[in-house]
C-alpha cells in the first residue's frame, strides 16, 4: 500500500495505490467513493475489494475528490466540474503506477454516476462497473440531506448550503449534481459496462437495454446482499456486503 499526492501540487489529491500481490495480471482498477455519509461508510468495503483485486494480480487506485477526505480543499473548492476532473487525474496517476494503457473503473452509488460521466466516451477505459449506481442524483441529494442552511450558518459558505453526511453541499454543486442522470448517458461502442445491484432496481436494468442499443456491452445482475448504504448498520456505519463485492471482483475478472 503507498499513500500519496497527486495532481496540482497547489490543490492535491490524495490517493492510495495498491500493487498486485503474487503475478502481476497486467490490469488496472481505479475506485471511486460515493459521497457524503456513504463514503464513510463505503471504507471497508473498498479495502476488502482492493484486497480481493490485488490477490487476483489487480493494481488499484482509490482517492479522494478535491474538498473531500484527505485531499485538499473544502466545500468551496468543491464543483462537478473539479470532481470529473479529478476521476482524469486519477485514471492517467494509475496508468503511469501501473504502466498499462488502459484501465476499468469502479464506481459506487453516486462515484458510478460521477465515473461514467467521467469516463463514458475514454477509449482508455475499457469497463465499467457501476455498483448500486444512482441513477438520479437530484432525488438521492433529497432523501441525504441531514442538515438545513439554518444548521450549517457557522460553516462560512455561501447562503444555502446544506449538510449531507458531514459534507457541505453548496448550492452550485447541489445544482450541478442534481442534474446528472444515468439515462442521459451513454457509453461508448465497445466499452463493457457491468450494472451491479444488491436488490433488484428496475430503474438501474432499463439502463442496460437503453444502453446496449449503442453496441457498448451492458450486463446487469442483481446480488443480493446484506446492508442498505443509506442507513448506518448495527456495528455504527461502515458496511461489508462481501456477497456484492464477490460480484464485482467477478465482473472485473470476466471482462479481462
């Protein structure tokens, strides 16, 4: 495991690289964090899949987006635009540490939605995996705000920003992040993308006959498994659904 800065040295980003243990297999796996409570409670779940990729030969990058984490900034250097900026940076990091020219991204819940936005027309990503994506960012902002602009005065940021899990969300990015929807997206001809949910999402598998009519290979597959990311478990808040990530470090190995 190396942590280090990346990027702009003026506004770094912090990330992790994690090298293959055993035979290198010549494939590399950024990770993209979801945001607000569900990052945090995301962390454990992203070791164990980093695990489980590094054991089958995987280089893997997880990082934190600017303003967010151990990266620099705050919620003001925080914008939609910085954040699919930062996915780039992070995706040419990991094919200089890997030394490959291409690599697959895996994104959960609303990291799925910033990914394929970020990387739907890349020639160097080669697949997708959108874990438990959200597909309308706008209703998941509705149902995750925990905190009103009254709550958040004492945080110096502009009028109307909300708390979401600790995070503050102004009104420019709340904006900017509502307006993503998967449905508007489309991934290049060629690119696999794999739809990967842990119960059954009518909206998410409309996606892959929406999406394969542009000839790009789209796979959906529900895994059930334990656990629900908007709700601290039992344990407090981080959560191991080791049944989906099976599923995802299956995807990854098959789209090889």
């Amino acid at each position: 495991m190396n942590p280090f800065y990346f990027g702009d040295p003026e506004r770094p980003l912090y990330g992790v690289y994690h090298p293959p243990r055993g035979t290198d297999a010549g494939r590399a796996v950024l990770l993209c964090y979801p945001i607000g409570a569900e990052y945090m409670r995301s962390h454990r779940a992203f070791r164990q899949l980093t695990s489980s990729l590094t054991r089958k030969g995987m280089h893997v990058l997880r990082f934190d987006y600017l303003g967010t984490g151990d990266s620099a900034g705050n919620g003001l250097d925080a914008s939609l635009d910085e954040w699919l900026h930062d996915i780039t940076l992070a995706i040419e990091e990991l094919k200089d540490s890997a030394g490959v020219e291409s690599v697959a991204v895996v994104g959960l819940r609303v990291g799925g939605t910033l990914a394929l936005s970020a990387t739907a027309a890349r020639a160097d990503v080669s697949h997708v995996v959108l874990w438990d994506p959200v597909t309308d960012v706008g209703e998941f902002l509705e149902g995750a705000i925990d905190s009103r602009p009254d709550d958040v005065q004492d945080w110096g940021l502009p009028a109307g920003t909300v708390g979401l899990g600790g995070f503050p969300l102004t009104p420019d990015l709340r904006i900017a992040l509502s307006a993503l929807q998967l449905a508007d997206m489309r991934p290049d001809s060629g690119k696999r993308v794999d739809l990967i949910v842990s119960t059954d999402a009518p909206d998410v598998a409309r996606l892959q006959a929406a999406w394969s009519t542009g000839q790009a290979d789209v796979r959906y597959r529900c895994v059930p498994s334990e656990g629900d990311w908007s709700k601290g478990d039992r344990f407090g808040s981080a959560l191991i659904p080791q049944a989906i990530i099976g599923g995802v470090v299956e995807a990854l190995v098959d789209g090889n």
